[in-house]
C-alpha cells in the first residue's frame, strides 16, 4: 500500500492535467460560440449549436479509442509488459487514423443530409453547412489528437497533455479572433481555426512519443481484433457519456422547436456551451484517475484503489457544488458572454432557464465517476448502465414525461429528474462494487495478448 501522501501527490499530478485539458476541449466550442454570436449573429450561434453534435459524436470516438486503450495500455504497463503496451498503442492509433479517412470522406458526401438530420432550420442551414463541412476536413486530427492526450497520461506525462491543449486553445482563440472577427470569414472561419488548432495538438504530442523519452514508443504491430474489440469494449461506457451529449442535444433541440419554438434554441445554445464546461470538469476528474486506477488494480493493489476513489468522490463534491454556485450567482454575467442584454427577452428567458438548469449540476458529477471508475478496473457491463442510463435512455423518458407533465418549463427541468434516478443507480453499483474490492481477493485482470 502507497503512503497516503505519495498516493494524493500521484492523484493530483493526473487529476489537474486531465480536468485543464477537459476545459481547454469545452473551451474551443465557447469560444467558437462566443465569437460567431458577436461576429456574426444569433442564428449563427443556434447553427454552431446544432452543429454540436457531429462534433461531440467524433470526440466520443476518440474516447472509445483513448479509454480503451488507456486502460489495456496501463494494465500491461503495471505488469511491466511494455512490449505489449507498445503494441497495443500503436495498433489502435492506425486504427483511428483509417476510421477517421473513413468518416471525412463520408461525411463530405453527405453533408447536405448530415446538416438537415441536425436539424438545421431555413435560417440556420447554411451556416451548419460551412460550420460542419469546414470542421469534416479536419476529422482525423479530431480523433487522433484526443487519443495522444490521454496515452500520453499513461505514459507518465501528464504535464504534456495540459500543455498540448493550452498551445491547442490559444491557437484556437487567435485564430478565431483573426477569421470571425477581423477578416469576416463567420462561421467557417471559426471552423478552420478549431481544425487548424486540433493540427497544432496532434503534432505536439506525435512528436513526444517519435522522441521515444517515455516507456509508450510506436513499434512494429500484428492486427490483433481480439485486442480492438477489447478496448472498444472498455472504452463503450465513456464513449456513450459523450455521445449522449449529442443524442441529448438533438433530442432537446426537436422538442424545443416543436414546443417553445425556434428562438429559444438560442437559450438551449448557452445551456449546452455552460452544461458541457460542467460535464466536462466532471469527467476531467473520472478520467483523471482511470490510469491510477486501471495501473494498481493490474497490480491487484485494491486498497490503493479505493483510496483513489475516495479521493475522486470528494473532489467531485467539491467542483458541483463550486460549478453550481458560480452558475446560479453568475447567470447575468454567463448568458452576457454568448447574448447582447439589449435582446432583452431573449437574454432574460436564457437567464431563467439557465438558472432552472443549475442544480443537475450537484448530481451529475457522481454519476459520471461512477461510470468511469467502472471502466478503470475493467467493469463495462455496470459502467454501461450509468452511462446509458443517463446519457440516452433516463433522460430521453424524463423529457417526453416532463413535456406531457409541464409543458416548455419540463424541458428544462428534465436533466434534473434524470440525473437524480440515475444517481440512485449509481450509489447502489459503485457501493456493490466498494464491498467486493473489500471483501474478494480477486486475481489480477488478464489481458489476453
């Protein structure tokens, strides 16, 4: 067992890097939204909102890879198997390379269908078109980035990933601030400037790994699908967390169309942009401790494990109720960022339902690490439920259920509702899971090479 000093030191040396490099990937979305709503207009912000989950569905790609091959990567590293966990990395980042040619090409093709399945209205379809057919130019750096980021954690450098992303942002900011605002290219501009910057991330972290410094280097591979089906596996329960955000937002952005109507996408646009920077702290903190995690339990260390957790649990505590509060005493200050206060009935119907949002805030942070804790000692089965449960099939009931119940105001009182089921769930299996780890004495996972 690891002194409790040595074990916070590790926990904080991977939880701060993970949660930055989760801000600065909400932040390109905001600043994005921030730029094109002054630059452009407020149809323009609806259009990038709509574009939303295109976006979330190739990051929650990348996680099912990244997450994945974290975990099996780490595993087989706390095994002190580096042949193996050279392999493993190697083989899924060609992976990812060839499904991201894939999907760019498909996804050109078809870009007129993709932008009216987001639900892009007659004011808004041009703007999805130049936003989404801008960003699908630039699908594999999406991808292949974000999986760097988290491999280069496992390989001990966790100060690397908050670095890549901060050089990622602050590209990103200048360049939009160059295209939107100075040359006027609107919202394809912000668009090159997000995939331009996605460049500047994957080139910084490809170079560490061709230095060779870490124990994680590209070697030669033999395609093994037992071991690509294993990560996606592993990976399914935080890929769905993502991919729910955008299964959420398209089912949000129909059902306030149909029952409020089409201004009020604008508010559902500074919701998402406020609900994603808190759901992404979250998961910051969840994935943060996965190789921690993922590393001891390959070393059958269980108490160092539930140490780990207790200390992920208290930080999630803290950060809802610090997020909740800033948002709540914060709203004005928040929606001024995305809508001019001279909108004025616009501005005060985003402030109320942004506020009416808020306490999801305090739940959906347990929830999440729950999920993510399940998939660091090899659990996807009870990892998928919470994942799932509130990401698609929980909150897709509530918000029918609340619509029928309470009209408009139910739509943004639904993610309250759900997140609160499924933090019943999630008590029960991660306390399930907290007395086996007590209790068995399992034998290490097997990795099958």
């Amino acid at each position: 067992m690891e002194n409790t000093t040595c074990l916070k030191e590790q926990f904080k040396k991977y939880v701060i890097p993970s949660v930055a490099a989760m801000w600065v990937f909400s932040l390109y979305s905001m600043v994005d939204g921030i730029f094109v709503s002054k630059g452009v207009g407020s149809d323009a912000l609806a259009a990038v909102n709509i574009s939303t989950p295109y976006i979330n569905m190739l990051f929650a790609i990348s996680i099912l890879f990244a997450t994945g091959a974290s975990t099996v990567v780490a595993m087989k590293l706390g095994s002190s198997d580096n042949k193996k966990a050279n392999e493993y990395f190697t083989l899924n980042l060609v992976v990812i390379v060839v499904l991201g040619a894939i999907i760019m090409f498909i996804s050109l093709i078809n870009l007129e269908k993709i932008a009216v399945f987001l639900g892009a209205t007659s004011s808004t379809k041009v703007y999805v078109k130049d936003y989404v057919g801008t960003i699908m130019i630039f699908v594999i750096f999406y991808l292949g980035s974000y999986y760097l980021e988290v491999l280069i954690k496992s390989d001990g450098y966790p100060h690397l990933s908050t670095i890549g992303v901060v050089i990622s942002a602050i590209t990103n900011i200048v360049l939009d601030y160059i295209f939107v605002i100075e040359l006027g290219y609107g919202v394809k501009g912000a668009a090159f400037a997000t995939g331009i910057a996605r460049i500047f991330s994957f080139s910084f972290f490809f170079v560490h790994f061709l230095k060779r410094k870490g124990k994680l280097k590209f070697t030669k591979f033999n395609f093994d699908l037992n071991v690509i089906k294993k990560v996606i596996f592993i990976g399914i329960p935080d890929s769905t967390t993502e991919l729910s955000v955008a299964v959420v937002i398209l089912i949000f952005n129909q059902s306030i169309l149909r029952v409020i109507g089409e201004n009020a996408l604008v508010s559902y646009s500074v919701v998402c942009y406020i609900n994603t920077l808190v759901l992404t702290t979250m998961m910051g903190i969840s994935q943060g401790i996965q190789p921690i995690c993922s590393y001891y339990y390959g070393k059958n260390d269980k108490e160092v494990v539930l140490s780990i957790l207790k200390m992920g649990l208290k930080t999630i505590k803290i950060a809802s109720i610090v997020a909740f509060l800033i948002v709540f005493i914060f709203t004005n200050q928040l929606v001024l960022l995305f809508i001019n206060s001279t909108n004025k009935e616009i501005f005060s119907y985003t402030v109320t339902v942004l506020r009416i949002f808020s306490p999801a805030f305090l739940i959906m942070g347990y929830n999440v690490i729950t999920s993510g804790f399940c998939v660091s000692i090899d659990k996807p089965v009870q990892a998928g439920i919470v994942s799932l449960g509130r990401g698609m099939v929980v909150i897709t009931i509530t918000l029918m259920v609340m619509i029928i119940l309470f009209g408009g105001i139910g739509i943004w009182l639904s993610t309250l509702v759900s997140e609160l089921i499924m933090f019943i769930i999630s008590r029960k299996i991660l306390n399930n899971i907290k007395d086996s780890l007590d209790y068995v004495d399992e034998e290490p996972v097997k990795i099958h090479s």
